[in-house]
C-alpha cells in the first residue's frame, strides 16, 4: 500500500485544576479533530469506505506518559477509523498553578496531540 500523508494537525488540552493526563489527552485530542475538515477524502480522494484507504497516526505528548490510558485515545479516535497508531511520548507542560480565595495550589497539565492523517493512493 502506498500511503500519502493529507494532513497534519495539532491539538492542546490543558486541565487547570488537579493535573489530570487523561482529561488533558481527550481535549487535546478533540482539540486537533476540531481544526479539520477532511472534505478532500471524499471529494478528491473519493472515498466513501475508509477500511484499508485512511489510517490516522497519534501522537501524544505529556509530562507522565506513565498514566496516559491508550484505551481512551482509541475510543475517542477510533469512532470513524480502524486503522489507528498511537505513540505516547515525554513533552507536555506541567506550570505551577494558583491559589485563589484560600484555596490550595492547582496543579496544571498541558497535553499536546498530533494528527496525522495518512491516505492509501494505491488502488
């Protein structure tokens, strides 16, 4: 198969109070699909079923990949595509938060997600 790449998009999720990875990962995530608009698959590519023709590689980067839950990058990507790569890598931001009215420190944590969208051009 030889596949071409489409399209490459970036994503940041932040979860402000408590540093929660995976809160982070999924707005990230939804993030990057909420700047595309892959309207070439269809309209270019012409590509009606998607199995064997897209394949998405993830790419997701935070401060404790340790804690990142693969299952909830595959269910949050996986509802249009079955050909799913996920790399969880170092990188992220962890900023000390504030604290506000008397309340303890918030800890905050900065998840980046990388889209690439991979079209097979071979028939």
């Amino acid at each position: 198969m030889a596949y071409k790449r489409l399209l490459i998009e970036i994503g940041q999720g932040v979860d402000m109070h408590g540093a929660d990875t995976n809160k982070a990962v999924k707005k990230a995530l939804t993030d990057a699909m909420h700047h595309c608009c892959m309207a070439g698959l269809s309209e270019i590519f012409e590509i009606t079923d998607k199995h064997g023709k897209v394949r998405l590689d993830i790419d997701v980067y935070v401060p404790n990949p340790e804690e990142v839950e693969e299952s909830l990058i595959r269910e949050t990507m996986s509802f249009m595509y079955d050909d799913v790569g996920i790399r969880i890598h170092h990188g992220g931001a962890d900023p000390e938060g504030i604290a506000l009215n008397g309340m303890p420190k918030t800890n905050i944590l900065v998840a980046l997600a990388v889209i690439t969208v991979w079209v097979n051009v071979e028939d």
